[in-house]
C-alpha cells in the first residue's frame, strides 16, 4: 500500500484552492464581524455526550469515536459545530441578553453525503441566542445572503420550511416516536410507498395531511394551497404566518425564494423555521440553517436560537478556477534599499520571493512575472523578461 494515499472521501487542498478558500472565509468573518458577530473556536475533540446531545441519531451516525487515554470517558470528533457553540453560549459566556456568535472550521464525518462530498466539509456560520421572536430569522437569513452575495456566485434559490408543520401533523395523527420517526425518514428520502404503506392505518383527515406534504413545494402559493388542506390546528396556523413574514422579509433580496414544507433535515433538534441555499450549477445545498430552541436545553440554558452554516469548500467550487497570483523575484542581497523596497511591496499586498542560490533551473515554478532589478543606482520592479 502506498503511505501517501489518504483514506477514502479526504482529499488535500492545495496552493490556489486553499487560497481561494482562505479568501472567501477572512471575507466573510470580516462580514459577520461589522454585524456584530463575536468569532468563537470551539475544539475539535469534545466529549460525545456533549458533542451529541439533542441532535439525533443521525448525527450520532456521523460521528467518529474513540477513547479518551487521560480519562477513560467516550469522546468524539464534532460532526457539527452548532452543539458546541449552545455550549459556549450556555456556560462560558452565560449571557441574560441577545448574544451573536460566529465560526469557522472543519467537521468530520464518518461517511460522506453523497459519493461526490468530502467527509471533511469547511463550516462557516453565524447564529444568535436569546431572541426567540422572527426578528432574529430574519437578520441571519439576510446575513446569509449577503455573505452568499459578496462572494458574487449569484443564482441562488432559498428554500424555506417549519418543522412545526410535521410536528404538528404526528400529534394530530397520535404517531408515537417510533412511528414518527418512520414517517420523518419516508419524508426525507420523498419516499411516496413508503409514506403510503405508513399512513394507511391513520383516519382519512390525518392520512390525506401528512401525503401531502410531499406536494407542498414551490413558490408562495403554496402557503396557501397549505392554509387551505391542512387541519386547521393552530401551530400549523402560526407556522405558516412565519413563513410568509419570511417571504415578505426577504423577497426584495436577489434571491429565488420557494418553500418546501417536506424539508425535515436536523428534525431532532430544529424548532421552527428551515431553510437551505441552492446554486444553479449544485443540487446540493450550499448553506444550510433555522431555529433550534432547544439545542442549549443539556447544557441548563434552552435559549432561543437560530443561525445557518455555509459550506466554504462546495462554495469555493462554484467560483471561478483558482489561479496564484504572479509574484516578484527579488535577488539575494543584503542592500539596504531593496529590502526598503521589499518591505513596501509586501505591505502593499505584493508577493516577493527572495532568491535562493543553486536553484536557477526551477525559477518558473515560484510564479514570479515580475523581479527586481537595480538600474542607475535604484531599485525598481521590471517585467522578468526585461531583466536578462
């Protein structure tokens, strides 16, 4: 076996993507920053039960594992990040106010999405807690699109959703857990049998509801097919008001918005309102986020909470081709004046490369366009060709 061979679904990021990657999430932190968003590093390595709790199975499944030598206890690599930082804000900062937060990082997961996703996706995220009105969707939606907006990949589509719905439907139905986690996964994977098979022992009124909720997709109209052929039960009723508070909110930005009331990803522990970004060019969701009450509740301090996450790598992608920028060649010299010169060059965001002796064949590969010569006494930056 070759040792330089990483494992499947892990891959390197080399030189121009990892720039272009870096770039992309200084801009955006830089964003968040100037909205008020403090930057938080929470460790890779957590305890599981502090990692896992209130998320799910789903991300119990994603989650590597391994023994703690120093205390004998469970541990894990995060999955995700937003348990950590309900942690963070729970105990660590222990705010009575709204407090705003931010990341970026890494994840692991055990399996990839899908075959064509890293199991090391590159988490970029903002979430606020303590404010459990609309307000707060609103604010982090927008902040997303305009972090989505400055990176200038444009034909997004935002798909927004409220697991209230479905919660709603399962109390209405008398669906047990078990019951209603066959009837959460049969959704997720649109699986019609299977939800149809599931929902025959049900009355009509709770079996034609929950089979249509597959159909509940598209643009603001369906607000109101929902208004009109779902019970009339009052969390239903509010869940759909968000909605189109939402819709009202944000139909001014650059943004396709259509609503998807099936979307139940991070069920376990979202709340209220979902939403997911969509790229022309990505059937994959490029950004996802909501609500998620509940998510502090282990840790003593359910506050009120939402954010998003956006995935940096699958964004970087649909950028255009990551190319170095041209650098400048600058000879091994110990003059005073072309290290004046150096100094300012670099200060102005240029990349100069000292030359080092014994490697004048293997010039072309350090990218340099431009060097630096001395003509008449002075230091000046010349087109390399001009330099021979």
């Amino acid at each position: 076996m070759r040792n330089w061979l990483l494992p499947e679904y892990l891959e390197d990021i080399l030189p121009p993507e990892a720039l272009r990657i870096e770039r992309q999430r200084a801009a955006i932190l830089e964003l968040f920053r100037v909205h008020g968003y403090q930057l938080v590093m929470p460790p890779m390595l957590e305890y599981v039960e502090s990692l896992l709790t209130g998320t799910g199975r789903d991300m119990d499944l994603a989650t590597f594992k391994l023994v703690d030598q120093l205390s004998g206890r469970h541990m894990g690599l995060r999955a995700d990040i937003t348990p950590q930082v309900a942690r963070i804000d729970a105990h660590l900062l222990n705010r009575q106010g709204v407090t705003r937060l931010c990341y970026a990082g890494s994840v692991l997961h055990t399996l990839p999405a899908d075959l064509t996703h890293t199991r090391e996706p590159l988490l970029v995220g903002a979430e606020i807690y303590g404010h459990a009105g609309l307000e707060s969707d609103i604010e982090v939606q927008r902040l997303m699109l305009a972090a989505l907006g400055q990176t200038g990949i444009g034909r997004i589509q935002l798909d927004l959703g409220h697991v209230g719905i479905f919660a709603a439907l399962a109390r209405h139905a008398g669906l047990d857990g078990t019951g209603e986690e066959e009837f959460f996964r049969a959704l997720q994977g649109k699986d019609i049998p299977a939800l149809q098979e599931l929902a025959a022992p049900l009355d009509a009124r709770a079996r034609e509801a929950l089979l249509l909720l597959p159909e509940l997709y598209g643009d603001v109209t369906v607000l109101e097919t929902a208004t009109r052929r779902l019970p009339a039960l009052p969390e239903i009723a509010r869940a759909i008001a968000h909605l189109k508070r939402l819709y009202e909110a944000l139909r001014e930005q650059e943004v396709e918005v259509s609503f998807d009331l099936a979307e139940l990803r991070g069920y376990q522990y979202h709340s209220g309102v979902v939403f997911a970004v969509y790229h022309a060019n990505s059937y994959d969701a490029i950004a996802r986020g909501g609500r998620y009450d509940e998510v502090g509740h282990a840790f003593g301090r359910a506050r009120p909470a939402t954010g998003f996450s956006l995935y940096l790598r699958q964004l970087v992608q649909l950028l255009p081709t990551a190319t170095l920028p041209p650098a400048i060649l600058a000879p091994l010299s110990e003059d005073a004046g072309l290290h004046a010169l150096i100094s300012r060059l670099r200060a102005q965001g240029e990349v100069v490369i000292q030359d080092l002796p014994g490697h004048d064949q293997h010039r072309a590969e350090l990218n340099c366009d431009r060097t630096l010569a001395n003509k008449d006494g002075m230091w000046q930056v010349v087109d390399i060709s001009q330099s021979t």
